[in-house]
C-alpha cells in the first residue's frame, strides 16, 4: 500500500479564497480565533511576540497580527498558498517585516532554530497523514511558557452536519473523508484523540472553542434573513458551551507550553 501523502494545496487556493477566506464562514472563524487569543496571551493586542504560523494557507489571520506589531514567520507547504500570503501581506504594506519559508511542517528544521513565543497551527491537521507524530515535531519550536493555537475539523462536526442533512450513506459506508480535489478535508480528526495527544505531550488546555457551531447548518435563504452581527454573536456565545463545541465544523484548542 502506498504511503499516505500531505495535502498539497497548490491547485486549490483560488477556491479557498472565494468559497471560505472571502466569506462569513472565514469572518467567524477570524473572529474566534482573535477573541480566544486576546483573552489569554498576554500582549497579543499591544505586539512584541514572536510568532510562527505553521500552515499559514494565504495568511489572513496572521496579517492581523502583523498589523498589531508581532513578529511574523509563515511557513506553507504549498507554493501557490505562499504566494498568496506574501502579496496579502505586500498589498498592506508589511511584506518586509514578515519571513516566508516554503516548506512542509515536517521539514520546519532544516529552516528554523529558534522558538517562538506562539506557535498557530490552524486547519492543517485534518488534512496530514501523520497528524499525532506532526504535532509532536511543532512542539519543539514551542518556547517554554509559550502558546500553542490548534484549530482543526471535527470529525464529529461532520457526522453530526450529515446526520441532519440525512446523507446517511455516507455514515454507513465510512466515506466522510474528502479525496484531496474538494475542499472536505482528507483526515478529520475525532476531538477526544486531539486531546490526549495534546495531554501527552503536556500542553495545558486554556480554552476550547467551536467554530461555526450552527453556520453550516442553517439554509442559504434563512441566513440571508439574519444580519451578520448576529451570527457572529451567536455563534460566539454557543462557542464555549457543550455539546455546541463538539458539534462545531472546527474546534480550537489554545495551549500553553509548561515552563
């Protein structure tokens, strides 16, 4: 049997772009990510940290950190992804203060020695073929006392979202995975195996939050009915609370390396 292989999204980062990062689903996920980030890190508002997105994809979230002073290495394994992300960031003015490394999350070292005092891993894991033994090798550019940003999609998310929209086939014949030409990811990942592996390896949960804990489900013609404020709010409210959080499309997990 042939080895499993990353994902590599080269051939799909226009689609990212107009169907996720251009739309609601992005804007509530940017929003949750920030919130959970400035309530436990100190200093993320005020800038100064160092910070490695591991996987950054076309760079939305981490030019919002640029553009609050942080110290910004992005790393992608997909060179289309990349490109993407340093004309992001050239448009705004922040191309020289930020370094663009292409390469896989698995060959990090070969680029980097230092540690960071944040390190953001955000939707890469459900679509690695090795995900524990990845998360494994990112600890190292942890620095002690710093902050681990996990975000990744739920496998009980998705049985949850087909459940309701009654495609049980897909339940029964286990073909929940996508097939690397779609945007469903190839490995979703069950949330109760995040945790331990993240408890294995010490990391200190500070906060759990889902990401578009109710968006999916709702119709086309319903959210037009709803402003955008109050989805946000919504989904911000029920973002903490279970079961809403294990429901959710994503789940991010924000930990702290012990000292």
């Amino acid at each position: 049997m042939p080895k499993k292989q990353d994902q590599n999204f080269d051939d799909l980062s226009s689609r990212f772009r107009k169907n996720i990062y251009n739309t609601a689903k992005g804007q509530i996920r940017l929003k949750i990510l920030w919130r959970d980030l400035l309530e436990q890190i100190p200093d993320i508002e005020t800038g100064g940290l160092s910070i490695l997105d591991a996987g950054a994809g076309q760079g939305n979230f981490a030019l919002q950190l640029a553009q609050k002073g942080h110290h910004l290495t992005l790393c992608d394994l997909s060179v289309k992804m990349l490109q993407d992300a340093q004309s992001l960031f050239a448009e705004h003015h922040f191309e020289k203060d930020v370094q663009f490394i292409h390469t896989s999350v698995q060959e990090l070292s070969q680029h980097i020695e230092m540690q960071y005092d944040v390190v953001l891993f955000h939707a890469v894991l459900e679509w690695l073929a090795e995900p524990e033994e990845t998360l494994k090798q990112l600890l190292a550019f942890i620095k002690p006392g710093g902050y681990l940003s996990l975000m990744f999609y739920s496998r009980t998310g998705l049985v949850y979202q087909n459940l309701t929209h009654g495609n049980f086939d897909y339940i029964l014949n286990n073909t929940l995975s996508g097939q690397g030409k779609t945007l469903t990811p190839t490995n979703p990942q069950n949330p109760q195996d995040v945790y331990q592996w993240l408890d294995k390896l010490k990391l200190k949960t500070k906060v759990k939050s889902g990401i578009r804990v109710f968006y999916d489900g709702i119709s086309r013609e319903r959210r037009k009915q709803i402003s955008e404020e109050d989805l946000f709010e919504l989904e911000q409210q029920y973002s903490r609370i279970e079961p809403y959080c294990s429901l959710a499309r994503y789940v991010h997990v924000l930990c702290q390396k012990p000292v």
